[in-house]
C-alpha cells in the first residue's frame, strides 16, 4: 500500500515537471539557405545615443537680405519696370516718378551755384582794388562773408538733391547743362528678387511710403520656437537638421545661428534660427518644417530598428546561436534616435542577432508554430 502511495506521488511530480521544463525552453528557429540569404547579421555594438529635440519651424526670410525700397522725393508715378517676381540687380530701376519737389530743389541748386559765382567774382574784384588801393581791408572782409553764406546755401542744396537721390554723376550734369530734370528713378539697393509691389501708374508717394520688397532667397532662416521650460537644449552654434515635407527627401544640417536671449510672454518660446542656404530656389519663405536640435549622448548598446520582432506586446530580436539557428529573445528597449534603439537589457556585446530580415525569419517561426 505504501508502495502504491510512492508511486502515485512520484507520477505527480513528473507531470507537474514537464510544463515547467516546456515553458523554460527558448523557441529556436533553423533557417532554410533560402532564407540565410535573405538575413543581415551583426553583432550587438555600443554605440553613442544623441540626445534630440523635435521643434515645428518654418522657412522665413533672412531679413539681413532683405530691402524695403520706397522713393526718396514726394512725386507722380508715371512708369513701372519691375514687376512681381522679376529677378533685378543692385542700382536697376524699379519705377520712376514725376516730382515737382525735386523740380523745385534743383532750381534752388541752380540758383545757389549762380550766387556762389557771382560772389567769387566780387571778392577777386574786391582783391585787386584792394592792391590798388581803391578800397579798405574791411569792404573786402564784407565780401568774403558774403561768399561764404552763398557757399553755405550752396551745399545745403546739394546735400537736399542727394537725399532726394541724386548721385554726383546726376549732380555735375546738372552744373553742365543748367537744365532741371524732374523725373527721379526707384531704383533697387540690392541684388534679388521682387516679392512684393505696392505701386500703380499715376500713384502719389511719399518717401515714407514702401513701393517694393526685394529680397535675396539665396539665402534663407529657418525659425522655430522652443518653449521655455526646454530653452537650456538651444545654444548658438549647435548641430541641427532639418526636413521639409513640401520636399520630400530634402533634407539638410546646420548650425544654430541665434538663440533669442528673451521669452516672448505671449507664447512662452525662445526663438531660434538656423542658416538656410537655398541656390535651388527650393525652399519657399513659410513653408512649415521640422528642425531638430541633436546633442552628444552616453554610450550605450544600440541595435538598428529593423532587427526588433513584436509579439504579445513585447519587444523580441533574433539572436544567432549557430550558423543557421535562431532564438527568439525578449530584450528591454529604450528611445528611438536615427532607426537604432537603445538597449537597456536582454542582450550582451558581441552577440550576433540579425539586423535585416527579421520579418521573414518570423513569418517562418509563425508558419512552423501553426504546422
């Protein structure tokens, strides 16, 4: 009877047992050649983790490049020759305005020159009556005072007709051909493009008035706004990329090239730009980006994207245990950064795993589970 008890309790044991044993096995895969040459294996590396910030941004203008050219004199316009869009160089003409103001000037300027002549011709007059002794010393000081408030009123004319635009060029024809010229050019004070035009034929403007935008798209910003509880990631002169979805596959590095040194209290953001340079005319001024801040992480063990299996919720590789045996291996994953995941456990360096394929090696698990 005791020998009978032993027996039924030895049975017990070996049947609780056995579904132990079965559950501690590891599942283990044998790849056909087939299916070898459709695998990637590497070993587990350590590798540097760049700590990232993700910011929405937008293509702006570079407002270094940028000029907002108005006329320079109160006038009539009476021609335009730059229109929207329209590619123009430094000093080429943009409009042109009738002005009665500058009318008026270059008369002053005229009439200016004439006394200035007029009183050099007296004070040599006065001179050589002098020698003669015709006239005292002081007559002659009298005159000279006189030339010199006509040389004064003289360069105040001057001065006013270059304000109004006029170069010395416009100046000594104006001194050689004693004819006044009513018509002033808007010219364009850099190389670029015409993005804006606020002016029509038979238009009154005034110098405060802006007529054209012109700006170099040569060269671009690319703005973003970080929030200020995340302000200490931005420094002048940190690593950034930057993508476009307007553009798909373009991409492209740089450097941050200011970093506001205020918090904008409506938002709550710390400005930041990056340098765009754009010699395709691809980017476009508001068009919406994403820029990237990287810094320099830890070293950790990194494994390519590609190689994670999920099953039940959890994260699995392939680990190779012989040339064409596999074991599907449970491992703690930590963030994403440029396709590699952070190893945090389940793996040791130097184990081989496959990078590439693990989907086709897990079709083959799943195919031979359900045979």
């Amino acid at each position: 009877m005791q020998a009978q008890r032993l027996l039924t309790l030895i049975s017990a044991l070996v049947c609780w047992a056995a579904p132990a044993a079965a559950a501690d096995m590891k599942p283990l895969l044998e790849a056909s050649p087939a299916l070898m040459k459709l695998l990637t294996i590497d070993e587990v590396k350590p590798g540097e983790m760049r700590e990232s910030l993700s910011l929405s941004a937008r293509v702006d203008l570079d407002q270094h490049r940028v000029a907002r050219i108005g006329a320079s004199v109160t006038g009539r316009i009476t021609e335009i020759n730059a229109m929207l869009g329209q590619n123009v160089k430094k000093g080429d003409r943009l409009a042109l305005l009738n002005s009665t103001e500058l009318s008026q000037a270059q008369s002053d300027y005229l009439k200016a020159t004439s006394q200035v002549n007029l009183r050099r011709i007296t004070v040599k007059r006065a001179e050589r009556l002098l020698e003669s002794g015709v006239i005292a010393e002081a007559e002659l000081q009298e005159r000279q005072g006189v030339l010199a408030e006509a040389e004064v009123d003289l360069r105040a004319a001057s001065d006013r007709l270059r304000v109004m635009g006029m170069g010395e060029a416009d100046l000594k024809r104006l001194d050689k051909q004693r004819s006044i010229y009513s018509f002033s050019p808007v010219t364009s004070s850099i190389d670029g493009v015409v993005i804006e035009r606020n002016v029509a034929i038979g238009q009154v403007v005034q110098p405060a008035d802006s007529l054209y935008t012109v700006a170099d798209l040569s060269q671009l910003w690319l703005v973003a706004e970080i929030p200020e509880q995340q302000a200490h990631w931005a420094r002048q002169g940190d690593q950034v990329l930057a993508e476009v979805p307007a553009l798909p596959g373009e991409s492209v590095s740089g450097k941050l090239i200011y970093v506001s040194d205020l918090v904008d209290p409506d938002t709550r953001t710390v400005t930041v730009r990056m340098a765009l340079a754009n010699p395709q005319r691809l980017f476009k001024p508001q068009m919406l980006a994403t820029l990237k801040i990287s810094k320099p992480g830890a070293q950790s063990l990194l494994i390519p994207s590609p190689a994670v299996v999920r099953e039940d919720d959890k994260d699995h590789v392939f680990v190779q245990t012989a040339d064409n045996r596999f074991e599907l291996r449970p491992v703690k994953l930590g963030r994403e950064e440029a396709h590699k995941r952070e190893l945090l456990a389940g793996l040791r360096p130097g184990e081989k795993i496959v990078v590439n394929g693990a989907f086709h090696l897990n079709n083959e698990r799943l195919r031979s589970a359900l045979e």
